[in-house]
C-alpha cells in the first residue's frame, strides 16, 4: 500500500488533518504573514498540532493552493488529500477525516488571507477574515461529506491499563464541561488520535425528568423529557424516556453543516445506567459565559460579532429551511472549533416538523432570558418556531456584544413580565454603530410577525458590512437536504432491537437497586445473575428471530394490563402483551421470578405454568402510582394478601394486610396514555392507602419501612436488625392473623428508589417439618450458612468487577449478619436477609409510605 506522505494526527474540527508534502506552506502566529519556504507541521507530543493563539502554528498545504482560493481549488485539494487520509485510514474514520478536510478549508482560506493582510492589526484571526475569502470558505464548508452516524447498543464501559476509563475505541481523558443529565469528556480514539467530545446521558435522570415534567407542567415543560398526549411531532410523542434521546438524536443524525456540532456515534452501555453520545470537539469551548448578575467583561469586537452572527445565521437557516426549530439558542449552546467555527449544539428540545413550512408550536421551551415575549404567557396558542429562534439569537448578539442580557431578572416569572412589557437598553447606545443599533431593534422585536427573518437577516446592512461580507448563497447553505424524521428514524437511532433493550435495561434496574454494598441483599445478587443468563439466553434467541427494522416486537402497554414474569420470558408472549416504548421496563419483582425460578427448578415449571394460564387481557384490578421524586412508577394492585400477589399462589386472602400495601412493582413508560382512564380511581385509592397507613402508625410504634436504628456490627446472628426483626415479627404476626399464613421473610430497601420491599421466605412451599428444622439450622449453624453464602456468593459474581459486588464481602456480610451500619433515612439502609432468603423465592411486597402517596398526591 502506498502509504503517503507522512501524517500528523489532528483533531477533525479544532485541527485541520493535513498532509506533509513538499508544497507551499503557511506559517501564522496571529499577524504574521506566510513563511515562505515549506515548514513541515511540528506534532506536539500528543501528536497534535499546536493551534491557539498564542502559539505559532505551521500548517502545511497541497502544492497549488493560492491566496486566491477557489471553491473548486479547495475541493480538489481536500479530494487529494481525503485520498490520502483514506490510504492511511482505511477503516471508516477515512469518512470522518474527509470531512474534517472540508470544515479545515474554511480555516485555510481565512488564515491566508487573513494573514496577507497588512492592514488589519487585530490579533484575532476572526476579524482578520475579508469578505471574499470568507465567503469562498464558507461555500467550500458546505460540502460536508455525510457521515453515518454509528449506534452501538451493547457498548461497556472499562478501564484501560493506563487507568483512564475507555468506551469502545474511546479513551475517556478528562471531564470538560457538565450537562444536565451528566458530564461532557474529552476523549480520543486510541486508534486515531482524534479527539472527541462524549456527552453522558443518565438514563435514570432522564426518567425523572420525563415524569417530572409530566405532572410538573405535562405536554409543555421545559427540556428533554417533554411529551404529552397533544404533542404534535414524532418527537414529542415518545413513549419512554430514553426515546427522548432517540428524539434528538434522530435529528441530528440528519444534520450536515459546518455550524451544527456533529454527532459520530451514540452509545448505549445496556447494563449501566449510561448511554452516550460521541460529538466533534469543539476546542474552544462554549462562545462565551452569561451570567444573569454578572457582566461579562471580555466581549466581542463589532468584526467577531458579525463573523459568529453570520455563521448563527448559516446554522439556522439550515434547520429553518429544513423545517427545524433549534428553540434554545443562547451563547452557552453556541461552541466553537479551535478554528473559529460555531457550532450550534445542544438539540435536546428542538422540534422537527413534519408538515413543510409549518412552524407553530404552542411548546415552551429554552431558556427563560432567551425565551420570545410571545413565549412567556401561560397560555399563549401557537406561535411561529422560526421568529421565537430569531429572537433568541437578537439576545444572543445582544450578549456577546455586551456581555449582558437585555434583560433582567431575579424570578422566571418577573423575567417573563419583563420580556413581555418592557424595553431593553443598549450600551452606550450613542457610540455604538447605529446598523448594529439598528438591527438590534428588529431581532429583539416583541411583535413577532414584525420581527425580522431570516431571509431578511441575510442582506442586512449590518450582517454584510454593507455589502462588503456577504453570505453564502442560501441554496449553497441549505444544499445538503435533510430529510424527514420518521418514527422509523425514532425507532432506530439508538436501538435496533427494541424488545431486546426491553430486557436489557431489566438488568441495568436490577443493578442499581442492589447498587450501594450496604443495600445489597445477596439474594439480589443471585437473582440478577440468573436474570441476566435468563436474559441472554433470550436475547441470543430473540437475536436469531429478530426482523432488523421491522415494527416493534411490542405494543404500548394497556391501561389494564400489568406484565407478569413470564410476559417477558420470550419474544412471542412480548408481542402478546406490549411493553412498546417502555425498553426499560421489566420490574424487579419478574427479574426476581426468573431468578427464583432458576433457583428452584420445581417452582420454575410452576411460575410458567401458571403464566400461561393467565390471561393476556386479564384486568389485574389495581391502579399505577408515580414516583414524583425517582420518576418510577409502580403498579398497585387492589388489594391483597401478600399471598395472593405470590406468583406461584393462586388464592387471593381474603382481607389485605393492613400493613403492606401491596405492590406488584411493574413500571410502565405510557403514564400519560394512563392517567385519564385511572385518575379518579387513584384518587379513591390513595385515602384510602393514607387512612391505612395512619392506622397502622397507631398500631405500631416503629413504622415498618424506616429502620431507624443500626444494625450492631457485632450482631453474628443472620438475621435483620433488631429494630427491623422487631418490626417484622409485629408485621409477621398481623399477617399470620389476617391471612393465616405466616409470613417470615426480610425487607429489602431500594437504594435508588427509597422504596423498601417485605420478602418472605417460601414457607407456603414447605412441608412444615423440614421449615422448622431449617430454621432451627440456620440459626444455629453459622458455618453451614457460611459455605451457603459462600456458594450464593460465588454464583452471583464470580469474578466480574461489573457486577460491582465484592463476593469476598459479600460472603462475610451474609454469614455474619454484619452490614454496614445503618443510618439515617430508609435509602440507605439494608435490613440483614435472613437465612431463608438465600433460598427464597423472593417476592417484592412494597409498602408505599405516606409521605410518597402525599407527595403523588399534591404533585
Ligand atoms: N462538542 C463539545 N465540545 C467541547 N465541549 C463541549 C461539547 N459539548 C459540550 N461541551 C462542554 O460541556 C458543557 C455542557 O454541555 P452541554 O451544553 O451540551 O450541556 P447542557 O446544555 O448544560 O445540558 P443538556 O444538553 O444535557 O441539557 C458545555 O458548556 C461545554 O463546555
């Protein structure tokens, strides 16, 4: 293979990928001109190109490349040296690198230029750029190659020998900025040194939001997470947190400009509650800090404005004319490139529109200070997106050209009166360029239909520097079509295989509820070892029978239907039952059905048996509650005996007991779908669970839920802590007389949740002989329960630091009853499982506090 010339290894967008050769070469330190002899690139030692302003930087160029650049002389020059990249670059970064060539020939053409001119003093690059040359560049920057974006569904996230944290072929170098769902890293491709930037999603944070946001302000909230029933758009109506996401993702997966941050590849890491998305790196960074009290000193000449509100311009004709509202534009969503670039980012609450040129919206979104007059109402109708965009960039300008908003305020609700009814002032307004002033008026415009356009933007007198500046083409800019986002494109932006993540993410919730070692019951761990080889045995099942691309393998779950254990045991009883939308959605109590079932190969038959009977339609008479705080919801069925909810008892007791409300914990995505049909069943339900509740306080001293003492470390007994044996014994008891079972067992509480859960250890399936004499052994015989624990232990993880348990520890905590001391509030503690729940068929019974029932109730 021809190799090429020599290569240095830069950053896609801050860096621009050049070829060595013996050729004209520049070399620029702000404003001095182009050395005349070839100067070969210089690499640091991470192999970079060194490219800020303080540094000299030593590009080198194809032979032929003049200051008079053409369009046609960049493309044919990026084509020469993408074939060399290619060479180099066999795999499929060749793609991206062509790319990088393209977004670079901007940066090429104004250094030169730039750096040819005498005139201008200004040490900064962005205001050295003339007008033809930055017209030239900016065509040539249109022709963005289209890079498909890669989707990777069973990413893991490990730890390479060097320490740092790696994400497939991404090495994870340090954090550099924080979003609202997680952190932002730098990362670099091992292979190719490219450098990128990896946005980290919380799955678990983006359900919370999308719950919040559904009883906080319902179809209109703010940011990811909006959805409702009158949502117009494919991308409001999704149906499952994680698809808002997908939303965003789908969208920019669409996206080809120089001035839209790239997205490369999006990684879901299915057994941890991460999933991320790979973007260009943009070097320098957000465009410039605002603050709501502080003026920010640093701004920018009248030049930077112009160049960066040209290039705002580009960006947003482009989704405009692709039927795109970005809706939350503002300096801290504007990055830019170690070449100056602007990138928009952040499309988290941006909304496509199906229907050419119909821009109305009656969403709220974006940030308050940047948000359009027409925007702060309570109730305002439909408003057009596109003007909405067009004065948040009239307050961006405003900002970065004064380094303060034009408005102000302490509360959202002032900031809206304010937007609404009162005037902003400019600056030194008698100083200042009264084109600048001027158009300043038109873009922050409280009448939206008088407010200036785009179309209109482009020939401001302003804008173009009279002329001198002026822009691309739109048909230039707008010439890469984007098409329309389908559900399809939903469906697949993330995941392929829905019901597959269905089962994937089970996992990732039994995880975290036996996430702190405190909390981790070593039945839990059993349990989700032989969940997760349930599940992969389904899954390599699922994955020979699975249609790529075909509907989803389920239906959104039905407002009377609650998924059973084996519901989600194969393929064909999912498409029975329907669980679309709600990936992630297999409770804890069927990953503990399947676990018992492995653990108690008699009983499995049993659990499947008694699956197969039911009904799929059958109306398990119960209500779902939401979790305002977790974004969980949970399936309440009327009410029961823990008996009856056992999955291998059939028989309902007659009377519940008073003290466990019981939840089959079964969560559902579809709330909305549900809430009309159940509200006022909720209503009657949740007196009725608050008057329970306040009775059982009466009766008993200690509430059962909250342990509020530690368990002693010397206690070698296993079993739970005093205060929750004592609690448990008072409960066991009222059981045993209200439903004539004994109910022995442990509680368990869910660290992520706060929820704590009774598990009862089977006793129904004993022959009573063998039950006393079992636990006359496991209270007596320490070292037998040891070697149990030990092969519990070792069974649930045996050597997978994945698993995040320590089976060392673990083994020492189930023998001797020892856990962390526990304290404080419920989540953070773990009551002892008792001998019994090594071998039970665990069975979570959730007690639904009055608080959380309170706190549903007022949200
Ligand atoms: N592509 C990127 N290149 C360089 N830095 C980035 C990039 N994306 C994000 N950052 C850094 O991370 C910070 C936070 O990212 P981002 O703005 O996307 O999150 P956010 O808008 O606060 O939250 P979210 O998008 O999750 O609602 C940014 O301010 C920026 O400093």
């Amino acid at each position: 293979m021809d190799s090429g010339p020599p290569l240095v290894q830069q950053h896609p967008a801050a860096h621009p990928t050049t070829t060595v050769s013996d050729t004209a070469s520049l070399q620029t330190n702000n404003n001095e001109t182009p050395a005349a002899l070839p100067v070969p690139p210089v690499a640091l030692d991470d192999g970079y190109l060194p490219l800020d302003g303080s540094t000299t930087t030593t590009l080198s160029f194809e032979s032929g490349i003049h200051p008079a650049l053409t369009t046609t002389d960049i493309a044919s020059a990026n084509a020469d040296a993408a074939d060399q990249l290619a060479k180099q670059f066999p795999s499929q970064q060749s793609t991206v690198l062509t790319e990088t060539l393209s977004s670079f020939t901007s940066n090429r053409s104004s250094i030169y230029s730039g750096a040819g001119n005498n005139n201008n003093n200004s040490n900064n690059l962005l205001s050295t750029v003339s007008s033809a040359t930055s017209t030239a560049s900016r065509r040539s920057s249109m022709q963005l190659s289209k890079v498909e974006v890669r989707e990777t569904l069973d990413a893991s996230l490990t730890e390479n020998a060097d320490g740092f944290h790696q994400l497939k072929q991404y090495i994870l170098i340090k954090e550099i900025g924080k979003g609202a769902f997680g952190k932002v890293h730098l990362a670099q491709d091992e292979n190719t040194n490219i450098r990128y930037a990896v946005k980290e999603f919380s799955k678990s944070k983006l359900r919370k939001k999308d719950k919040a946001n559904l009883f906080k302000l319902g179809p209109r909230g703010r940011g990811r997470g909006r959805r409702g029933p009158e949502a117009p758009s494919p991308l409001t109506s999704e149906s499952s947190p994680l698809d808002l996401i997908r939303g965003e993702v789908a969208i920019l997966k669409k996206l080809h400009h120089p001035n839209i941050v790239k997205l490369y590849e999006v990684l879901d890491v299915s057994a941890e509650d991460s999933m991320y998305m790979v973007f260009e790196y943009c070097e320098k960074g957000v465009l410039m800090p605002v603050s709501l009290t502080e003026r920010f000193e640093n701004v920018f000449s009248d030049a930077e404005c112009r160049d960066v509100f040209q290039q705002m311009i580009l960006g947003i004709e482009y989704l405009h004319e692709h039927d795109i509202i970005h809706r939350d534009i503002k300096p801290d969503n504007l990055l830019r490139s170690g070449d100056g670039t602007v990138k928009i980012v952040d499309f988290g609450v941006s909304e496509m529109f199906n229907k050419k040129g119909d821009d109305l919206t009656k969403k709220s979104a974006g940030s308050p200070a940047f948000m359009a007059p027409e925007l702060c109402r309570h109730d305002h109708g439909e408003v057009s997106g596109r003007a909405t965009d067009v004065w948040s960039m009239g307050v961006t300008l405003f900002c970065i050209r004064y380094g303060t908003l034009p408005y102000v305020s302490e509360s959202i609700l002032e900031m809206h009166r304010v937007i609404r009814e009162e005037d902003y002032q400019i600056p030194n307004e008698e100083t200042e360029d009264p084109l600048f002033v001027a158009l300043i008026h038109k873009l922050l415009e409280k009448d939206p239909a008088k407010r200036i356009t785009i179309d209109q933007l482009r020939t401001d007198p302003w804008v173009t520097n009279s002329d001198r500046e002026p822009l691309v083409s739109k048909d230039e800019n707008t010439a890469n079509a984007v098409t329309e986002v389908t559900e399809e494109d939903l469906r697949s932006a993330v995941q392929k295989i829905n019901s597959l993540a269905t089962v994937i993410k089970a996992i990732a919730r039994l995880k975290r509820g036996i996430k702190s070692p405190a909390s981790r019951p070593i039945v839990a761990a059993a349990a989700l070892q032989s969940f997760e080889s349930t599940i992969s045995d389904r899954m390599q099942d699922a994955d020979e029978d699975a249609t790529p691309a075909a509907e989803p393998i389920v239906t959104p779950i039905s407002a009377n239907t609650t998924p059973t254990a084996t519901e989600t045991t194969s393929t064909t009883e999912s498409k029975k039952i329907g669980l679309e939308g709600s990936m992630d959605d297999i409770s804890l109590q069927e990953g503990n059905k399947l676990a018992d079932s492995e653990q108690n190969p008699e009983e499995k038959v049993e659990v499947k048996e008694a699956a197969e009977e039911k009904p799929v339609d059958e109306d398990p008479q119960g209500y779902e509650v939401c979790d305002f705080e977790t974004g969980m919801c949970y399936w309440v069925p009327a009410k029961k005996s823990p008996n009856a909810t056992t999955t291998t008892t059939s028989t309902p007791a007659p009377e519940p007991a008073p003290t466990a409300i019981v939840a089959d914990v079964v969560t559902s995505a579809d709330v909305a779908k549900k809430e009309a049909v159940e509200e006022d069943a909720k209503v009657d339900k949740k007196e009725k669970l608050i008057k329970e509740d306040e009775k059982e306080e009466e009766e008993t001293p200690a509430p059962p839920v909250e342990i509020t003492t530690t368990a002693p470390a010397e206690d070698k007994e296993i079993k739970p802590s005093s205060t929750t044996t004592a609690t448990s014994t008072t409960k066991n008891k009222k059981d045993e007389a209200e439903t004539g079972a004994e109910q022995d067992g442990y509680q368990v509480c869910d660290s992520a949740t706060g929820m704590c859960y009774w598990i009862p250890a089977k006793k129904a399936k004993v022959d009573p002989e063998q039950s006393t004499a079992s636990e006359v052994t496991e209270k007596t015989e320490k070292d037998e329960t040891t070697k149990v624990a030990r092969s519990v232990v070792a069974a649930a993880v045996p050597s997978s630091p994945a698993s995040g348990l320590d089976p060392e520890r673990a083994t020492e905590e189930a023998s001797s009853g020892a856990r962390t001391p526990v304290s404080g509030s419920p989540t953070e503690q773990s009551p002892v499982p008792s001998p019994g729940s090594l071998n039970p068929g665990p069975r979570l019974v959730g007690k639904l506090s009055r608080d959380r029932l309170a706190m549903f109730e007022n949200s």
